[in-house]
C-alpha cells in the first residue's frame, strides 16, 4: 500500500523566521516574554447565576489543562 500526502505539515514545523529576544515582565502574578510559557486566558460562557453550568465548564477548563492563577 502507498502513503498519500494529506498536505499536513511535518513535525516539528520548521520555525519560519528567528524570534526576536524580548524582556520578561510581570502582568500580575503572570510572567510574559523573555522566554516565559505562552499564557492564555479563558472564560466561561455561561450565566453565572446557572452556578451548576459554571461550573461544569470551569471542570472542563481544568482538565484541558488550564490552571487558576
């Protein structure tokens, strides 16, 4: 049997263009730049009087991997 190419890209992706060096600062308690973790921010999208449907999507959050800071 024969491989077909899916068009997907290899792993890793080659880096496109060198990253420029920055300072790291604190946003809070969050460093950013200088080589800190990529932070992203969530919400949840549901009336926060339904505190059941709150927080079943704060559970789910969690366990994709975000964390409370």
């Amino acid at each position: 049997m024969t491989a077909v190419s899916l068009g997907m890209p290899q792993v890793p992706v080659p880096s496109v263009a060198e990253r420029r060096a920055s300072r790291r600062i604190q946003v809070g308690s969050v460093a950013v730049g200088g080589g800190a973790p990529v932070s992203v921010q969530s919400m949840t999208t549901t009336r926060t009087s339904d505190i059941g449907a709150t927080l079943q999507q704060i559970a789910e959050l969690t366990a994709s991997g975000c964390q409370i800071v």
